[in-house]
C-alpha cells in the first residue's frame, strides 16, 4: 500500500480549490447574460409603462410628449422590412444555391465566398454611405432632382429620380446589409441536405433546377426561413443607415399617407405610392426622442419606443420558430 | 448471348434519343443558372461599389469636384491632433483623425476587457461544465441578447448604467468627475453586444476540440480545472484569438449604442470617464442633419469612412486567417 506524500495532496487539494473558483467564475460569466438581459428588460419596461397606451400606438410622431406615438414608425419599419424582404430573400437564396449547387470550387468561388463572408463584417454606416451616394445622391449624376410620373390606368405613381429619401432607399440599402447574413445563412441550410436526396432525385431523370426546385428547397426551407427572420430582424433594429440616409427624424404620417382600411380600399393606389414617400422607422423614432430636448420624449416615451420594438422583434422571432417547427416535421430522412 | 433487345438500334435525335438537344429544358437550366450567377455576382458588385463610392470621395474625383485628400493633405489628416470640421473650437477648421481613432479605442479596449473575458469564460462553461438542460436555457438568451438592435442599448447606457452605475460608484465614491455623455458607459454596452459572439465562436472552437486529448488528460490525473485551462483551451487557442479579432472588429463598426451613449465631441483623450467621439458616431452625427452637398465637410465623411472599412476588413480577413488555417488541423 503506498501512500500519497502529504506534499501531493496539499497541492491536489489547492489544485481542486483552484478548479471550483474557476468553474463559479465560469458559472456567474454565463448566468450574468440572464442578469444583464433582465435588468435590460425591467428598466426599459419600468420607464415605459405609463406612456405604452392606446394613443402611443395609433398617433404619428408629435413634438409633444403627451400626442406622440410610434404609428408613423411602425409602418415606417413595416414597410422597410417587407420591402427588403421581397428584395433580399430571392437574390440571397439565388446566391446561395449558385454557391452550394452549381459553383464549381475554382477561383472564382472562392473569392465570391470570400467576399460575402468580409461584406458581413463591414459596418453598417458604410452601408449606409453607399446608400447615401447610390441611392440618394446617384454618384451626382444629377443636378436637381427629376420628377417623373407613371400613369397606371387606375392610378399615377409619382418618384424623383434620385430616389431621395424614400422607402425604396432605405429598403434597398437594408437590401444590401442583410444579403450576407442571408446568403451564409440559407448556404448552412443547404449544406445540410444530405447528397443522397440530390443523387436519388437525379437518377431519376429529373434536371438539376427540378432536383432543386422540388427537393433540395423543400428539405432546406426550415434552416433557410430562421436565417432570413434572423436577418430581417436584425434590418428591422438597423438604425445607422437610415441616420445616414438623412431620413427624417419628424415624419409624421404614414408611407403613401394611407388612413386605415377603408382609405386603402378607396385608394388602392397608395399601396403603389408608399414606396416612395418619406419614412420614419421604430429606430430611428427612438434615436431622435432620446436625444430630444423634452424630458418626457427622451426618458419615457423613448423606452415606450424600445418595447414596442422589442415586442415586434420577439414576435417575428416567434414566428420564425413556429414556421420552422412546423416544416421540420414533415421532413423525415 | 445478346438478344435483339440488348442492342437497340443506334440512338436517332429524337424524342427519347440520349442524344443531348437543344431543348427548351435545357435552354431553361442554362438561363436558371446565369440567374442564380448573378445573384451571387450581386456581392462582388456591392464591394467594389462600397470601395469605388469612399475611394470617389476621399481619394481622387473627377476635375469640378474636388475629393478629400485633393483638399486636406495625408500628412494632416493623420497626424493633426484636432478634429473640428465644422468651424467649432478655435473658429478654424482642423481634419486630424487622430481624436476620433482615439474615441474609437476607448471604446474598443473597454469592450474588449468587458466582453472578451466574460464571453470567454461563458464559453468554456457551456462547452466543459454545463449540463445539456443549463445549455438549452443559455444559448437562447445569448441569442436574444446578441439579436437586441444596438439603439436599445445605447438607451441602456445612457439612461440605466452611467446614472445608477457609473456615477454612484465613481463620482460619488472614487470622486471622478463623470460627465453625461462617457466612454465607459459605451463600451460596457458594446462588450455585453459582443460577449454572446465570443462565446458562441469560442464555444464551437471549444467543443471542435477532440474528446481524446480531454480524456488523455484526465487519465494522467489532471483535474477538470487542469483539462479546461491546460488542455482544451491552448489546443483552441487560434480560433478564440479569431473570434477575439472578429468581436474587437465589430466593436469598432458599432455606431447607435456608442453615438447615444459616449457623446458627440471629438477629444483626443485616454479618460474613459469623459465625453468622446467615435469614427462611427461622427458619420451619423453628420449625416443625420443637411449637410451641403460637395462640402469639405460632406467629403470628410468619406474619409472617416474610408479609414473604418480598412481597419474592419483587415481585421475580419485576419480573423479568416486564422480560422481556416485551425480547421485544417482537426479534420
């Protein structure tokens, strides 16, 4: 029987010290995010509560605390989110099967993969900028802005070329930012189809674009539906390059200037008008309160702004889990 | 023996032929794919425009225009040690970079200290220590705090940490002066931004670590402190570097949080405590009001821009570096 020289078990013992310390350490680094993430909550919430009413929700913006309200933003940030939506959900999907299904891993490939992976990292006031000089400013082109007039029949649409401040800007330079993230998102989902699926579908006859139309989307639909909710939640609380856009922090109307249903119902063609009309966003109705001159706006119905946000952006979140549990189980493999 | 049927006759151009034609199938998959080309395309395009836009403004510009760097020389946009564009100060207008690479730093070494050790260590507690059920209340809230929009906690820093953080223990316990708007209050809520991305990297690179050196360890009678720190963390250790660079680069493109929180007066200065200006924040500081189009101080803007995509881009392509070159040596 040997026996363990007292030495050895004091620093055995100091060693096991040493190993709970870290690991409480480690403990309280992790459980500090719920803290952190609970403090946040309480006090944004605590400093709204009195202002989150019915008037906050269906009033444009005012310079009066008591009249403002977060309408003009909401539809704001609706309409920027769904435009960029139907515009980055295509080419990013587009992108990522050219990419996993048809590149071939030369060259090219690689540095189109590169490129996306640096162009999610760049900040968002850069994209910003080059909305500002694309969009807004087209390089300079013009010396004053041009007014143009398109006759639909039952409705005109009227736009300056340069776009100038409208939804159309702000969408597409979201359009811009949130391509990567969707692009390395939807990539991850189809990389996760196994290849038997692909094989089994060609040794059928049928064609590349039919393998994918019909089997590899599907199979992918869950993983690529939480990347592009991830993204266009994230393009949703994207405040910079509105900012930079110059879009106006005192909008107090609704894009298209559409008065509820029953105004939409007479005028259809507002829906076609809203694009290009003047926005505010939820954001950036945020930024300009908190750095208003009126207490009331910058402590309190500030943070009414933030949880309307935060409601909106756990709702699309929910959505997204709802949308995936329900695709993912009908997939068996 | 072959039997007619083994030998079809040989194949004619025609419907069922295997013989490849012409057809409006294979005109479609032809377009389908050019399609999907360009979509992919449409990256490259959005660089090159990035970069052609702040070289256009910054750099060189067509003759009636005239680009930054053709009106403030290199040398002082880099060494001048003042920043006042827009006639404020001394009356004189002054491009010197430097206060606001300075307010940029702050910002990132204190998010570095916050965000780097704390994103870290909730790591190797979710990859070494935690239980399957603990990860699965942890990762969704490390989720939701990297998916809060940055604006959210600018506000959190302005209204919650610096006046019931910040100010009771440090002005009216330490006696520092703090003022409204400070560095500090900005870059502790860009390290809580950044913590949920170390942790997730590190804890992919962590767990990417093979189950045999851990075990290898313990049967030479380590303990779980020796097999997390000596161990699996050192094996690890370029991909937490990578996440590491990757976090620091997004604390430097952080613009809300930072231009809510930390102020909006360029100083060149190293006290957390005191009202700064990030490169981030006098962009938006700028554009958000009417800034006259063609003016030196439009075109600065540009500059300022031109420095912030440089140091991001190398950061994330070190970054890159570093990751492929790790996950070569695993699989």
């Amino acid at each position: 029987m040997t026996t363990v020289p007292e030495h050895y078990s004091r620093r055995l013992a100091h060693r096991h010290r040493l190993g709970t310390v870290f690991e409480w350490a480690c403990r309280v680094a992790a459980w500090g995010s719920v803290l952190v993430l609970a403090v946040l909550l309480i006090a944004v919430t605590s400093r709204a509560w009195h202002w989150l009413d019915w008037q906050f929700l269906t009033s444009p913006n005012d310079y009066e605390a008591e009249r403002a309200g977060i309408l003009g933003g909401f539809w704001g940030s609706f309409w920027l989110v769904g435009l960029t939506g139907l515009m980055t959900v295509p080419v990013g999907i587009g992108a990522a099967l050219y990419l996993e299904e048809y590149a071939k891993p030369n060259w090219i490939t690689r540095q189109i993969q590169l490129n996306i992976a640096n162009l999610a990292g760049v900040p968002s006031v850069v994209y910003g900028i080059l909305g500002y000089s694309v969009f807004i400013r087209f390089f300079g082109f013009f010396d004053r802005p041009q007014t143009y007039e398109l006759a639909l029949g039952f409705t005109n649409v009227r736009f300056h070329l340069p776009l100038g401040t409208v939804v159309l800007s702000g969408a597409l330079t979201l359009c811009l930012l949130s391509l990567p993230v969707v692009i390395i998102a939807s990539q991850e989902a189809l990389r996760a189809v196994p290849p038997s699926l692909r094989h089994a579908s060609l040794a059928l006859g049928a064609t590349k674009w039919q393998t994918i139309r019909y089997q590899i989307l599907p199979a992918a639909l869950p993983g690529i539906l939480t990347g592009v909710i991830l993204a266009l939640s994230r393009a949703l609380g994207e405040t910079a390059p509105l900012a930079v856009l110059g879009a106006a922090s005192h909008v107090d109307f609704v894009p298209g200037r559409i008065r509820g249903a029953g105004d939409l119902m007479a005028n259809p063609g507002k829906l076609l008008q809203a694009p290009f009309d003047g926005f505010t966003a939820i954001p950036l109705q945020i930024y300009t309160w908190v750095n208003d001159n009126s207490r009331d706006l910058r402590d309190s119905v500030s943070a009414a702004g933030i949880v309307v946000l935060l409601v909106v952006l756990i709702a699309m979140n929910g959505v997204a889990i709802y949308l995936r549990q329900r695709y993912q189980q009908k997939i068996r493999w | 023996m072959t039997s007619p049927r083994d030998n079809p006759p040989p194949a004619a151009a025609g419907p069922g032929s295997l013989v490849r034609q012409v057809t409006w199938q294979t005109i479609r998959e032809r377009l389908i794919r050019w399609v999907l080309f360009a979509c992919a395309g449409l990256s490259v395009v959005t660089t090159v425009a990035i970069i052609l836009v702040l070289l256009s403004e910054a750099v060189f510009s067509l003759p009636p225009h005239k680009a930054f760097f053709q009106q403030v020389s290199v040398r002082e946009f880099f060494t001048e040690t003042r920043w006042t564009p827009d006639f404020e100060g001394d009356g004189q207008q002054h491009y010197g970079i430097l206060p606001l690479f300075a307010g940029t730093m702050l910002i990132v070494v204190t998010s570095g200290l916050v965000g780097l050790p704390i994103g870290l260590l909730a790591a190797i507690y979710l990859s070494e220590y935690a239980a399957p059920r603990t990860r699965s209340i942890l990762k969704p809230v490390l989720e939701l705090l990297a998916g809060v929009p940055t604006i959210v906690y600018g506000y959190f820093a302005l209204k919650f940490i610096t006046p019931y953080v910040l100010r009771p223990v440090f002005q009216d316990w330490l006696g520092f002066n703090v003022d409204t708007f400070n560095a500090l209050s900005g870059g502790i809520v860009v390290g809580i931004m950044i913590m949920p991305m170390v942790c997730s990297l590190s804890e992919d690179v962590l767990r990417a670590v093979p189950q045999s050196l851990r075990e290898a360890g313990y049967a030479l009678g380590s303990t779980r402190f020796d097999v997390s720190v000596r161990i699996v963390v050192p094996s690890a250790l370029s991909g937490i570097l990578a996440s590491f660079i990757l976090a620091l680069s997004r604390g430097i493109g952080e613009t809300m949080a930072v231009a809510i929180a930390s102020g909006q007066q360029a100083q060149l200065t190293a006290n957390p405590l005191s009202q700064i200006q990030t490169m981030t924040a006098f962009i938006v500081n700028v554009m958000k009001g009417d800034v006259p189009p063609g003016s030196t101080l439009e075109s600065s803007i540009y500059a300022v821009a031109l420095v912030l995509f440089a140091i991001t881009l190398t950061l994330n392509v070190i970054s890159q570096m570093i990751l492929r070159r790790y996950r070569e040596v695993y699989q």
